[in-house]
C-alpha cells in the first residue's frame, strides 16, 4: 500500500506541474485563451506523466545497475 500511496503522489506531482507549466506557456507566450487550451493541457500533461513515471517504476523495479551480473 506504501507503494501505491508513493508512486501516486509522484504521478500526481508529475502531472499537476506538467500541466501548469503547459497552461503558462499557452496562455502567456501564445496567447490563447484558457477555454481553449486547458482541455489540451490536461491531455498531455497526463499522459507525458503516465509515461514519464512509468519509465521510472520500472527502472525502480529492476533494481539497482550494480546488482545485476551480466
């Protein structure tokens, strides 16, 4: 359960800053609207997250690289 409580704060750290940082850049340096561009934000923002904390539950899974003979 301490896993999951873990790897789901991370994904949530992930994507909430992953969104606000999309979100700044359309509004500020595009700008477009907020109406507009939040749907496509949050789009991205979860899945680059799903993504990115995937590749490191998995690395984080396989253990240490000093560990595995070869």
């Amino acid at each position: 359960m301490q896993r999951l409580i873990y790897w789901s704060g991370q994904y949530l750290l992930a994507a909430g800053s992953m969104f606000a940082l999309l979100l700044a850049i359309d509004l500020f340096l595009r700008g477009a609207a907020f109406e507009t561009v939040w749907r496509e934000s949050l789009a991205w923002s979860v899945l680059a997250a799903a993504i990115f904390i995937g590749s490191r539950y998995y690395r984080a899974a396989e253990g240490p690289g000093c560990a595995r003979k070869p």
